[in-house]
C-alpha cells in the first residue's frame, strides 16, 4: 500500500473528506444543515441508499489512493459521481430555481472536482 497525495489523486481526497460526511448526514439527519425532512419509511430507506452509494465511491476514491492500479478507475468514478450531480444541480436550476447556497456551493465544488478528474484523466494518458 502507498498513501501518497499528488496532483493526480488531490481531488480524491478532497472528494472524500466532502462526500463521507455529507453521507453520514444523508442517512441520518438529513435536515441538520438541509431542508430534507423524509417522514415515511420509503423516504428515510431513499436517504439511507444514497448514504451507501456516497459512502461506495468513497471506498473506491480511498482504494485509488492507495493502490495506483485502482487510480484510473477512482478518477473515472469521480469524474461520473461528481459530474453527475453537478449537471443535474444545474438542470434543477433551470427547472425548479435557484436552491439554497449550500446546494449552489456544492454544484460549483462538483463542476470543479469533476472537471478536473477529467483533467488529470486526459493528461495522465498522454503521458503513458
């Protein structure tokens, strides 16, 4: 095992000290800094699914880290994950209006850590 931070696998990081406890909160106490207030059980079963997804990938970014072979597939999954829920906060923009700074912060930050998995994705493999 290798546990070394480079330009390569900053995001990563940054990714999963961002989305785990963002999961945590998710499953447990989705209105502690949200306006989610699930009232059902299907509700709260929704909530708790997007807890493991959140927490999966962040297995996958941490194993990315630490193993170089599992490094393209990290960024790979960081760039749909975090690509993913940005395009879809900015189609929620368009359709249903401006969210909470929160969310708004956190489109911006996804866009980012998205884009540039793409970035060290494209390099990387120019440099192979």
């Amino acid at each position: 095992m290798n546990f070394k931070i480079t330009k390569q696998n900053i995001q990563l990081l940054i990714s999963i000290i961002i989305v785990i406890p963002v999961a945590i909160q998710y499953g447990f106490k989705p209105n502690f800094q949200f306006e989610l207030y699930p009232k059902t059980t299907d509700e709260h079963n929704f909530f708790k699914a997007i807890m493991g997804l959140y927490l999966g990938f962040a297995l996958v970014w941490i194993i990315g880290i630490v193993k170089e072979t599992y490094l393209k597939l990290a960024l790979v999954t960081n760039l749909v994950f975090m690509l993913g829920l940005g395009f879809g906060r900015i189609l929620s923009l368009f359709l249903d209006g401006l969210p909470t700074s929160g969310y708004v912060y956190g489109t911006i930050g996804e866009l980012v850590l998205g884009f540039y998995s793409l970035y060290v994705l494209v390099n990387k493999k120019g440099k192979q």
